[in-house]
C-alpha cells in the first residue's frame, strides 16, 4: 500500500482505497493493480482521476471516523493500563487476560497503522473511462485449480491469475505488490514475535494441573519460534526450508488454537486473587 502511495503521489488515504478496490472504471471493473495504473492507454488517466478524489470524498463513504476509531484504541489502552496496574500490585492475572492483552496490542498497532483507512465502504467510486475484457487472456478465480485459491486466499493475492477486468470485486485480503519488501516483511514478524511473547507473561502463572502449565509453556513458545523463521531459513538449503515450513505451518494453527482454548478451561480455576480489583487510589487519590 505505501510503495503504490509513493510510487503514483496517491495520499495514505487514497492508496488505502486503491488497494481496496474502492476506485472502479466506469464499466464497474475494479482499478486495483499497477498495470492499470501503468497501462499506456488509460493508466495516466486512472492516476489523475484518483489523485482529483479528496479525502474528504472518500472518508464520508466511511462508516467509522475519528471519534469511534479513538474509542476502540482507549478501550485497548485501558486494558493493557490494567494489566499493568495488576502486575504492579502482585494481582493474578489470568491465562485469559493474558491472551487478550496479546490481541489488545495487536489490535492497537492495527488500528495506529489503519487510521486513514476507510471502514466498511459498501460502494465505490467511479473514476476514468470504460475498460473492456480481453475475453481471451481472462481466467477467474473460479477456474483455478483449489490448492491454488486456497493459497491465494491465506497470501492475499491470485498472483498473475486474478484479472480485474473480469471482476467487480477484489479478492479477499488482496494485495497489490505480490512480494512485500524487507522491512514491511520484518515488522510483521516482530509483531508476531510480540504477540508470542506476551504469552510467556505467564509462564510461571498459577495452573490447575502440570501438564496444563506445559503445553500452554510450549505453545508460547512455538508462536514465537515460528514468525521468527524467515530470519533462520535464509541461512539454510532451501529443500530443508520447504520441508520447515510444511511442519511449522500446522504446528503453529495447534499452537494457537490450543491458547485459545486453554485459557477458557483455565477459568475452572482461578487463584483468589484474581477476583481482587485493582486499588486505582493508589495511583490516583481521592479515587
């Protein structure tokens, strides 16, 4: 999304849009890749066009704005404050606490990164001149093989596949660059990273059982290992890497799962403290 920004002089607001599929030629198709963009017919065009549509215009087809995005991130904030607070005076918190403050930081740098993003646009907006299908270079999703929709499905992209001229819709999780940089790519698995490690927070947490401790001690540890593999797989033969990555994938959805699931069943017991509310006077009197 920034590299299109950059790349066409489109605002933050605009690329977003782009990349959603939000701008469409006046035949309905979508404008969503840069070989539109670059095409020498029309491309030129379909930048100026973009480039005329204000923020203002495509904000207003939004159906979240300032106030309810700085909501969302004060609930976040008041949560993490929480759990920081019951760290500080010696409170319990809970497995399940625990995973929701992973998912609450996650969410925060979501919503940091998507706060120029339109929310929930149900129509487009039409920009350029008609564009006609080469009916004998289209190929729809539907006709991939499944392995391949299934795969662009989790990547975000049909690859070479996915022809907007035939569509009047983007796919899911569609991506306009096919291959992320280097830092766009190490950001992600630093969050990932995080994300992990904020479920070790509670590796000498109180549990019902051994073997519960154990698991959820592993698990911890298996989604911090796995987004931090690209790093290591560089280094290695690129036979073994498939082979890595072919294991680590499902090892990683159990791994998740299981810190879904595990801190429900913890809530059967819970230490007494953790039904102690935090103490705000200590922090701000008179409270």
């Amino acid at each position: 999304m920034r590299s299109a920004g950059v790349d066409f002089k489109f605002s933050s607001t605009q690329a977003f849009f782009f990349c959603m599929g939000g701008f469409v030629s006046s035949d309905g198709h979508p404008i969503a890749t840069r070989g539109q963009l670059t095409d020498p017919l029309l491309g030129s065009e379909f930048q100026i066009a973009i480039r005329n549509v204000s923020e203002e215009e495509i904000m207003d087809k939004s159906k979240g704005d300032a106030l309810s995005k700085g909501v969302a991130l004060l609930q976040g904030l008041w949560f993490i404050l929480q759990c920081l607070a019951q760290a500080h005076q010696h409170l319990a918190i809970t497995q399940l606490e625990v995973a929701t403050l992973a998912f609450a930081i996650v969410n925060i740098f979501i919503w940091l990164l998507w706060w120029n993003k339109p929310l929930d646009v149900q129509r487009p907006i039409v920009v350029g001149s008609p564009t006609q299908p080469n009916t004998e270079s289209v190929t729809l999703p539907i006709q991939l093989p499944l392995y391949d929709r299934f795969l662009a499905t989790i990547w975000g992209h049909y690859g070479d596949e996915y022809k907007p001229l035939s569509s009047i819709s983007v796919p899911s999780f569609w991506s306009v660059d096919n291959e992320l940089g280097g830092g766009p790519i190490t950001l992600l698995i630093l969050v990932g990273i995080v994300f992990g490690a904020v479920h070790c927070a509670a590796w000498n947490a109180v549990f019902p059982t051994l073997p519960e401790m154990r698991i959820w001690r592993t698990s911890s540890v298996v989604i911090i290992a796995v987004p931090g593999l690209p790093f290591f797989l560089a280094l290695i033969v690129e036979s073994i890497a498939v082979v890595i990555i072919i294991l680590a994938i499902p090892t990683y959805i159990a791994a998740r799962l299981i810190l879904i699931v595990l801190p429900l069943v913890e809530l059967r017991s819970l230490p007494a403290s953790a039904f102690v509310d935090v103490n705000w006077s200590t922090y701000i009197p008179h409270i």
